[in-house]
C-alpha cells in the first residue's frame, strides 16, 4: 500500500510504485464499473504546491528533496508539493485521464520552471495546450479554453477540476463540470479518493436523467397508438369481465341504435337517456328507478317518498345516492 514514487534528483522522469495509493484508488474505482474523468485539471498555487508562485517566488529553482525546491531568494524559499502528488499525477496518466491546469498566477514562465524543477512538467508538456496559465478575476476563459484544446469528444461533464478557491469551484460546476474543492494547501490521494466519488455519482445522476426523459420511439409510439385504439374499438377493460364507459366515438353508434329501436329522430340524440345509460352499462338515475316505480293511476306523492326512502337506505347501506337537499 505504501510505495511512494522513486525519484531522480533534479527533475528526472519518475514511474508510479505499482502498489501506490493513488493507483490503487484509480483501479478500484474503475474496476468497479465507475468512469473516470476524461480530463482532470488542476490548479497551481495552494493546490499543487504549498504557496504563491509569481509573488514569492524567483528562478532560478533547484531540488532539495524528493517533495521541494528552493527559489533563487537569498538562502533559498522552501517551496513544497504534496508526498502524494506525483503518485497521483502518474496514476491520473497511467488510466488514461488528461491533465490540464487552470492558474490565475498569470506567469507561465516562471510556472514552467517550477513545474520542471519539481519533475513533473512532463505530466502536462505533450498537451501544452490544456496548460492555461492566465491573469484575470475568474477561471473562465481558462475553462473554456481548455475545452476547446480537449476536443470534440469531450464534454463538460468529461471533466474534473481540483482547486482551492471556491469561487473557481462553484464556476466549473455551473458549467457541467464535477469540481472539488481542495483544503490543506496541496494534493493527496484523500482528496483523489473524494474527487473520483463525486465525479461517479454525477455521472449516475446524469444517466439517470437521461434515461428518464429519453424520447419515445417512432416505433414505440405507433405500438401504442394501435393499441389504445384496438382497446377503443373491443370496448373491453384491461381486466377480464369489467365493464367500462366505452370511447366517446362510440358514443353516436350507441345513439343512434338506441334511436332506430324507439324510433326516434335522428334530431333528437338525446331524447332517450336511459336507453343512452343502458347501452353504456351505466345505472339508471334516482328520477328513472321513481318513474320506474310510478303507478298507472297516478300516486305522484307516494312515488315520492318510496324515491326518498331508496335514498335513505342507500346512505345507511353505504351507498352512493346523494341526499336530495
């Protein structure tokens, strides 16, 4: 587990041990079926080292150790770089992640040499162009300039961004990209370990959503179309033996034969409802089952309450006749 780089003094080319932490985040999180960012672009000062770069700092730099480099200032400014730093910049580039750099410092040279004197310009020197290096008062030229150097293929969300300003941090997540915000002035494999899992659990979100609001088929569609109007036209509910309210285009076939049966006119669709309800499989109203009940000789008052009591029994059984007041 422990396994930190070898290193050559004075800026040599370095390997990842196998055993490194860093490498080991990587594998695990994608042999569990995660994606990895397509690019993961880092800041300079208080992320990838311990201080500011143009404003305290003169060249020319010389290594002291395997994670410092001292500037040209009297006996020498300590600049560091986190233990875990090129185990992670090796392990990003041993997966396939691209590394590209978001600075504000503005001082691409002297970033450059320091870059080098640390051994690792090499990391970024084969695609200088996602190096973006630039003065101003957010990154987003640098954002968006990076983008365009990365390609086609790559999208926002391909993207990953480790920095230590929140400000920076909030602008690359308003753009799609997953950003992480980086405490404790420089990189460790904690920090690779939060990043990686933010990065996943965007990209799950995302797919998600995508899958959610995925448009239907052409053909989907048809299929559903032909089968709603095949159930319009069998008049027949999903459930075996239920009833339903037929579709309302089968509503002037039911008119007109309930018409031709009492020979009424076809101007006049709705002089016979009960027949209508009747067709439909509907129940007969209130006034229907009190006329139903209405004595040749007249008898209006009892008809009335024998139409009131149905209600009251109605209300007693649970039923659904409404009160008449």
């Amino acid at each position: 587990m422990a396994g930190l780089l070898s290193t050559v003094q004075g800026g040599g080319a370095s390997a990842a041990a196998p055993g490194s932490k860093a490498s080991e985040a990587l594998h695990l999180h994608k042999s569990a079926g995660k994606v990895l960012p397509k690019i993961v672009i880092l800041d300079l000062d208080y992320t990838l080292w311990d201080c500011f770069c143009a404003h305290h700092t003169s060249p020319p730099y010389r290594r002291t150790g395997p994670n410092e480099v001292r500037d040209a200032n009297g006996a020498g400014k300590l600049i560091k770089i986190g233990t875990d730093t090129r185990d992670i910049l090796t392990a990003l580039r041993a997966h396939g992640c691209r590394l590209a750099i978001a600075s504000l410092n503005g001082d691409f040279p002297k970033s450059s040499q320091l870059l080098e004197a640390f051994g690792i310009w090499h990391f970024f020197q084969k695609e200088v162009a996602l190096v973006q290096i630039l003065r101003g008062t957010n990154k987003e030229r640098h954002f968006q300039q990076i983008k365009a150097a990365a390609g086609s293929g790559v999208a926002w969300n391909d993207m990953l961004l480790l920095d230590d300003a929140s400000r920076n941090v909030q602008l690359a997540r308003q753009r799609g990209a997953t950003a992480v915000l980086v405490e404790g002035r420089c990189l460790t494999v904690a920090v690779l370990e939060k990043a990686l899992a933010a990065h996943a659990g965007e990209q799950r979100n995302r797919g998600a959503l995508l899958t959610f609001f995925k448009p239907v088929s052409p053909v989907a569609q048809r299929e559903a179309a032909a089968a709603a109007a095949e159930e319009r036209a069998g008049g027949k509910n999903t459930r075996e033996g239920e009833a339903t309210i037929p579709h309302i285009s089968q509503w002037s076939e039911m008119l007109g034969a309930a018409e031709d049966r009492g020979g009424g006119s076809a101007l006049e669709p709705l002089a016979k409802p009960a027949e209508v309800r009747e067709a439909c499989g509907a129940p007969p109203s209130v006034e229907e089952r009190g006329a139903a009940k209405k004595p040749r000789g007249g008898g209006a008052g009892k008809v009335e309450e024998e139409v009131v009591s149905e209600i009251a029994v109605g209300d007693r059984d649970g039923g659904s006749a409404q009160k008449p007041w």
